[in-house]
C-alpha cells in the first residue's frame, strides 16, 4: 500500500501524509466491527475535514469559523476515540519500531553511560496518546492564522531575503556600490544573484 501511495503522491506533486489523509476512509472501511467501524471512519473524515481547512492558503473571517468549529469538533471525536474505542483494543508496537527504540536507547546509554532497558520492557502494550502538544497545539491554530497568516504566508527564506535587504540598506550598498533596482519585482532575483 505505501509504494502505491509514493506512485501516486509523486505523479500528483502532493506529499504522502496528505495523499494518505485523502485515500484513508476507504482502506479502514470495514477494518474493525461495528460500532467502532463507523467511529473510526468519522474520525479520519474529521480530520480531513479540519486539514482541508487548515490547509487553506487563503482564508476570510467564515472560513476561520468553520475551522473553529472543525477544530472543537475534532477535539471531541478525538477524545471518544480514545476513551471509547481505544480501551477495547490491545495495540502493540511492531518489531521494526520495537528494534528502532533499542538502537536509539543503546546509542542514548552509549551516550549517557547508563543502563540500557531490555527489549522486553519495549514490547508491552502501546496506548494512542492525546496528550501531546502536537494533539493541544490543534486549539491554537485557528488563531494563529488570524494573527500571522497561512502558513505557507512565511518562510524562513523569506525572512532570510528581507534580513539582507535591510543589512544591505544598513551599509548602503543598494544605492552606492551595486546600483542596484530596489522594486520589488526585481529585488529576490538581485539578492539571489549576489548571494
């Protein structure tokens, strides 16, 4: 399944995690019984539906609504799954992520000189976890984009071309030494050609 999803992330330009999000209601269709079956599937269209919006790169006061909205609404499916349908289920790690946390142990107890755990310790039961900052962090996204913008709005290459401009302008170099065009639609390309 996951060399299908690269096929067709590559072909389409998306990224994997999203292509997964977008391709995931039908794979789990029908993978647990019922209740837990229609759970399950209202919770991966939830978060779909929260990172359609989320995702958006231009937003206006309705559509930060809606991701409000989606956000307290995911939150709340979020939460049932994991009371109501995780406790029924024994989850385990598997043994490729069994074997990656003994080598990242060893090479932490290298590091530390400590005692290493055994790989039995690691093998015990795996429970979904909702409290993380990534799963809190959700709740402040929506405003986030109010006060700064979509995400796809900055970048850290973007802060780096504004930050030589205005150390360029500092030393004066745009108007004595480069003679340089300062419009706007000129000036990525001269700073890239200077760098």
């Amino acid at each position: 399944m996951r060399i299908f999803f690269k096929y067709v992330a590559m072909s389409l330009q998306e990224s994997l995690s999203e292509l997964q999000l977008k391709c995931s209601i039908p794979v789990f269709d029908g993978l647990l019984p019922e209740p837990y079956n229609a759970t399950l599937l209202t919770l991966l269209f939830r978060l779909a539906e929260w990172h359609a919006l989320a995702k958006l790169r231009m937003h206006t006061d309705t559509t930060l609504t809606l991701l409000k909205a989606a956000t307290v609404t995911l939150g709340n499916e979020m939460r049932n799954f994991h009371d109501k349908i995780c406790p029924n289920f024994n989850t385990k790690l598997l043994p490729g992520e069994v074997a990656a946390r003994d080598r990242r142990r060893q090479r932490q107890g290298a590091k530390s000189a400590a005692g290493v755990p055994t790989t039995s310790t690691l093998q015990g039961e795996h429970k979904f976890n909702i409290f993380t900052y990534k799963f809190h962090a959700l709740g402040d996204y929506a405003q986030t984009i109010s006060l700064y913008g979509t995400t796809d709005s900055y970048s850290t290459q973007i802060v780096r071309y504004s930050s030589i401009e205005s150390l360029l302008r500092k030393l004066n170099i745009f108007r004595v030494n480069l003679h340089i065009d300062l419009s706007s639609a000129s000036m990525a390309g001269q700073i890239k050609m200077m760098l």
